[in-house]
C-alpha cells in the first residue's frame, strides 16, 4: 500500500495519500527502496507509535499489510502497539483483527493486552464482548489484575448496564479489594448512562460522590509499567470523560477530583442545574476549589438546560479571576451557547469566537471541526457563525474533519448558494480532497 508521505523524516517516504501500494516487475531493488518506508519490525513498530500519536488510527491496518507484503515478522511489541493504537482510535473491528493475527502469530494475549481488548468494547458500548473476552481469559488460564476488574466495570458502566456493574463490584469487595475512585467513576457512569434513566439518577450520582470520600489512597488499580510507556493512562484505559485532559498543566485537571469529574460530568449530561449546584457546594465544603474541568462542566450543565446567563456569568467569573483562561473553556461557552441555535445564543457564540480571536488564543483543528459541525446544524440565520468558524480554520490553514466539511457543505447547499460562490467552491473543494483520503466515502448530492 501507498501511506501518508513522511511519517517521520528518519525514515524513507511513505506514499502521499491512501491507497494501494504496488511495484512493476521491472521496478529493480533501488525503486522498491525508495518507495519503501520501513525495512524491518522495529522501523514498522515506529511508524505505528508514530500515526498513533497523529491518531490517524484508519492507517493502521494499512501498516500491517504492508508489512506482510515486505515478508516482515510482526514481533508481540509490535501487536501492542497495534492494539494500543486500535484501542485508541475506538476500532473495536481492528483490534480484534490485531489479537487474532497476535495468536495467529504463536504470540498469547497476555493481560495488558486482555485489558486493552476489554477497554476498546467499553469505547464501543459493547459490554457484552467486553465480558466475552474476560471468560476467554479464564479459558487460556491468564489471570486477571485489579485493573482487569475496573476495564470490565467501566465497559460495562458505558453501556449502562447496572447488574453487571454490581455483580462485578460484589465480587471485588468479596475478594478484600477496596473500591478506588475509578471504581465509583464507573458506578456513577452506569447510573448516568442506563436507559431508561431512573428519576432518582441525580441523587444516586450525589451519593456515591460522597461515599467515595473514603476511598484508599493506595489503589488498588494502580498503573504498570507497560501502559506508560505505552502512553495509557488510567483515565483513558477506563475511558473516563477526562482522558484527553490528564496531561495538560496549569491547574486544567487535578487528578484527585476524579469521582467529581465524573459527577460534574454526569450532571451536565443529565441538565440537571441542582445536582450541578449541590456538587459545587459538597466540593467546597471538602475544601478544594474547581479547576477548570469542573469549571467546563458548568458551563456545559448551565446552558444545555437553557440557561445561557448563567453559563456566561461562569465563563466571565473564571476570565475575571485572571487565570488564563485554556482555549478549551472558549470551546465550551461557543459549543453550549449554540445548543438550540437561539439568536442570542448564536450571537453569544459568535462575539465570544471573536474575543478568543483578538486575544490570539487559537482553536485546534479537533476543535474547530467540533464546532463547525455543531454551527453547521444551523437551520434559520445568517449562518455566520459556522461562516466564521470556517473561516478561522482557513485563516490558519486547518482543514476540518471531513464529518464537519460535509455538514457545512450542505448547509451551504441547502441555503441555495450559487454554484460559482467563493465560499462554497472552496469548501467543495475541501470535501472532494477529503472523499478522496478516505476510500469508500461517498459524497453526498
């Protein structure tokens, strides 16, 4: 196969674009070399690191069939890093092809590898493949570690599936292990996402907040040394809604404040202002002050239930603290500001995109294609704010994901914007480039 161009430069050059890779049977072996981008399993094994890292997590499966085309054997270091980076990218289908090619390989599933196939289905909602996988462990006698216990709880949390999630805990506790805060993150996931939901959610959340508080310090979960160097964390291996924050500084996420992360999470998800206000308090009388997660979560409970004065006011109140203020809290206040598409919503989105801007604090590509597709849903109106989003990504020569350029063509369609308008050339354009990166797309008439 043809791959991305110059993955990293100490290696030779991978194809510029997606597609199958091919040699005429005159090309001779100095052809082959310069087309070629890796020689051996630890070359492969870089490039793999590499695209994760990129999570341009598509690439590779097209990776491996490279390498069986050069006849090179895959090494077991290399299938972890090719299930990390499918577990990574939620590719339930990948990574489950990587462990059958693993034992295909003579090469046993051990329990980081079980871990990682136990996370993915919690990704995916599919907690019964999640459960499947742990009786496939029992049958090849590889024996479960605490974190085994929490990766099946949290699968099984993310679909809702509260029996599961008890029995699990009943045998933790039955066998002396004490619950840690991951453990209480996923019983109050399980309740959040159970559907139906029940009327008491908001006060079952509360209560398991404040039964946390006595968990142990020493969890029983703890770390190993194969997920850092893998770059795993806990949060992301138990897929907690603050996983792609836990490496960030300046006081975005105090990992101590785990179960009220999810909590403040949770009651943003359900709307519900008391439960969101109750925490606040509860947090405040155990003496630690929110940091800018929880102050996320605010925002996002205050004007998803219709309440764009007091989101602001929160958003204002953390700017007026003199903290500098991420470009994930701007991201926040636009996203939740244009839920509803309200005109003064709308408006609040827009002067706040415009503040962000004139203090040059940027949007990331991931979050300008966030927000596009959000603003590009905007029925009625001068559709300027998805306009301006478009064209701050422009600005800085970010192409948005190809869901978000898809929904801003169509709304642009759907607006009878003629044909030969700049505008909609330019994003036509971008969509066909896009179409064509990503083999069995279609576009859209």
């Amino acid at each position: 196969m043809r791959l991305l161009q110059s993955i990293y430069r100490h290696h030779k050059s991978v194809g510029g674009v997606l597609g199958r890779r091919f040699f005429a049977t005159s090309a001779g072996a100095e052809e082959y070399a310069r087309r070629n981008y890796a020689n051996n399993a630890s070359e492969y094994n870089t490039v793999v690191t590499s695209l994760t890292s990129q999570r341009r997590f598509f690439l590779l499966r097209d990776v491996y069939d490279d390498m069986m085309l050069d006849g090179v054997q895959p090494t077991r270091d290399l299938f972890h890093s090719l299930i990390v980076g499918t577990m990574k990218g939620s590719r339930l289908q990948d990574t489950f092809f990587f462990r059958d090619q693993m034992k295909a390989n003579g090469f046993l599933p051990d329990v980081a590898v079980y871990n990682y196939l136990i996370s993915v289905c919690g990704k995916c909602k599919n907690s019964d493949q999640a459960i499947r996988i742990f009786e496939e462990m029992k049958k090849y006698e590889v024996k479960p570690n605490g974190q085994t216990y929490v990766c099946l709880l949290n699968a099984c949390a993310a679909a809702g599936h509260l029996d599961p999630v008890y029995a699990i805990v009943r045998d933790m506790t039955a066998a002396g292990a004490g619950l840690d805060k991951f453990c209480y993150a996923g019983l109050i996931a399980a309740h959040t996402n159970k559907i139906p939901r029940a009327n008491d959610t908001a006060t079952k959340i509360i209560e398991l907040v404040e039964q946390s508080k006595g968990w142990s310090s020493v969890e029983t979960s703890g770390n190993n040394a194969e997920n850092e160097m893998m770059g795993v964390s806990k949060e992301e291996l138990y897929n907690l809604p603050t996983a792609e924050y836990v490496h960030r500084r300046g006081g975005f996420l105090n990992r101590l404040l785990t179960v009220y992360h999810v909590a403040f999470h949770a009651c943003a998800e359900l709307k519900d202002v008391q439960a969101m206000e109750t925490l606040l308090e509860m947090l405040k009388k155990d003496g630690k002050s929110p940091d800018v997660y929880i102050v996320m979560q605010n925002i996002r409970c205050y004007l998803h239930s219709g309440d764009i004065d007091n989101g602001h006011k929160v958003f204002e109140d953390y700017i007026c603290s003199e903290k500098f203020p991420p470009a994930e809290l701007y991201a926040t206040l636009v996203e939740g500001a244009m839920f509803g598409y309200s005109p003064k919503g709308m408006q609040l989105a827009q002067d706040t995109l415009v503040n962000m801007n004139s203090r040059n604090i940027f949007l990331s590509p991931r979050m300008g294609s966030d927000l596009l597709l959000v603003a590009a849903g905007e029925k009625s109106g001068g559709y300027t704010t998805a306009n301006y989003i478009w064209d701050l990504m422009q600005a800085r020569k970010m192409t948005p994901s190809l869901p978000a350029v898809e929904a801003y063509y169509n709304g642009l369609k759907d607006r009878e914007v003629p044909a030969d308008d700049p505008r909609l050339v330019v994003v036509s354009r971008a969509y066909d480039n896009l179409l064509r990166g990503r083999p069995g797309a279609v576009r859209q008439q």
